[in-house]
C-alpha cells in the first residue's frame, strides 16, 4: 500500500485527538520544549509534517517552521490551524522534495522515517535532511525500537497496547525488516474499525550508519523528550545528529 492510499482526507479528519494520545500536552510539550531549543533563533524544517500536531505550537514558540509532507488531506487538515503564511508547506516526499531556505533544525517526529519502506531511502531522507541545513545544523529523529526480543520462534505478531476501546499490534516480516502495524478501534457494538500502516523498522545502530552517510554524528540519543536515559530496554528513542560546525 503506498503511502497517498494510508494517509486519506478520512484519515486526516481522524488523524488529530486534542488533548489526548500523542496530543496530550505530557507527551506534546517537551517535544515542542526540546525543539525550540535546538532551532535557536534559526528555521525549523518538519518531514512528514502533517496535520501540524508539532509544528503548530512550534510556530507559536516564534519559530519559524516550514513543512513538507506527500499527503494533501493532512495539509488541508493543517490549514484549519495555520495558512500559509504562518507554515508553508511543500507538497512531496521526504526523501527528495526541497524547501527554500536554509534551516538550524530539521525534524523528523513519531517514527515517520519508517514510513519509508527501503533503506535507500532511509538513506535519502537523511542525505535530504543534509541539504537543507547550514554548518552546525541539526537533524532530530523520533523512532521506536523494534519489539523483536517478544517474538517467540513461529509468532509474528506482538501486542504493544491494549486499553479499553483499542488494541495496537505490530507483525513483523524479519526478512525484509519490514513491519505492519495494526490499530483496532472499537465500541460496545459488534463492530471494529482497522488502520493500518507498513513500516520498515530501523535498529538504532543502522540509523546512526545512515546519519554518518550523510555527514552527521550523533550529538545525543535519550529514550524520550524528557531526557530520560536510553537503555537496552528502551521502547523509543530521540537521537539528535549534528553536521560539522563550519571551518
């Protein structure tokens, strides 16, 4: 399934939960706190910016954010929060599109790289990344560590939420290091509603020889916004890489 099928004007409309999931200011506000910081008083530029869920707030912290991302509807759902004169958006891949300008921060948030579905790719938008900052930028990734320590030998399928009104699973193909995840959503009727989406999964090591492929080096890795330390145990990380410093 390519992704202009997955991420549908429908989609779009579901797509934002003010207030709640990973809209809940807990998980929204160091996020935002943390990217602030790393911008400075230069421009920050979002992959995959969506609906605006990060760059919104963002922009009202005075940073200057531009976005680009593949999905019309998510756009439309962004200009219900911001025109274009406040975050322009370019409409392209992540990989290969450009924006105009030069940028202190890119940025890359809730495990969207995996959405690219080859490591050339992958690739790319870290080479892409590259193109847009100055000396001294910095491109931040927020990914999840993949779960395949709960595969038993015959499962392909890990449980990584259940609460009352949704199951989430994940089921894994280790040869292509590809994964789908599977979001169910349910009420007290008979019926259920299924998104799902295809990732490729990226061990935190093979996502740090990507960044040095494109010139970064890895200038922090913290298993949240918060700081917290990233761990053998860690479900997520947040890796800041850095290009070098002009000479």
């Amino acid at each position: 399934m390519e992704q202009e099928e997955i991420w549908t004007a429908d989609a779009a409309r579901r797509y934002d939960t003010p207030g709640t999931g990973m809209f809940a200011p807990e998980v929204l506000g160091p996020a935002v706190d943390l990217l602030a910081r790393l911008a400075g008083e230069g421009a920050a530029l979002e992959f995959a910016i969506g609906t605006g869920r990060v760059a919104v707030p963002l922009a009202g912290r005075s940073v200057s954010v531009t976005g680009i991302e593949l999905s019309r509807p998510m756009v439309e759902q962004l200009r219900t929060k911001a025109d274009e004169s406040v975050i322009p958006v370019v409409i392209g891949d992540m990989a290969t599109s450009t924006a105009p300008g030069e940028y202190s921060l890119v940025y890359l948030v809730y495990n969207t790289i995996s959405n690219l579905l080859t490591q050339a790719r992958q690739v790319e938008c870290f080479r892409n990344a590259a193109r847009h900052l100055g000396p001294g930028g910095r491109f931040v990734v927020e990914l999840w560590v993949p779960e395949l320590r709960k595969l038993p030998p015959g499962q392909k399928a890990t449980v990584w939420e259940c609460a009352p009104g949704y199951i989430g699973l994940d089921t894994y193909d280790v040869l292509r290091q590809h994964v789908v995840s599977h979001h169910f959503r349910f009420d007290e009727s008979e019926r259920a509603r299924l998104f799902r989406s295809p990732h490729r999964y990226i061990w935190p090591a093979e996502l740090d020889l990507m960044a040095q492929l494109a010139n970064f080096h890895l200038e922090s890795r913290h298993a949240d916004w918060n700081g917290a330390p990233f761990t053998a145990d860690s479900r997520s990380h947040v890796s800041v890489y850095r290009l070098p410093p002009a000479q």
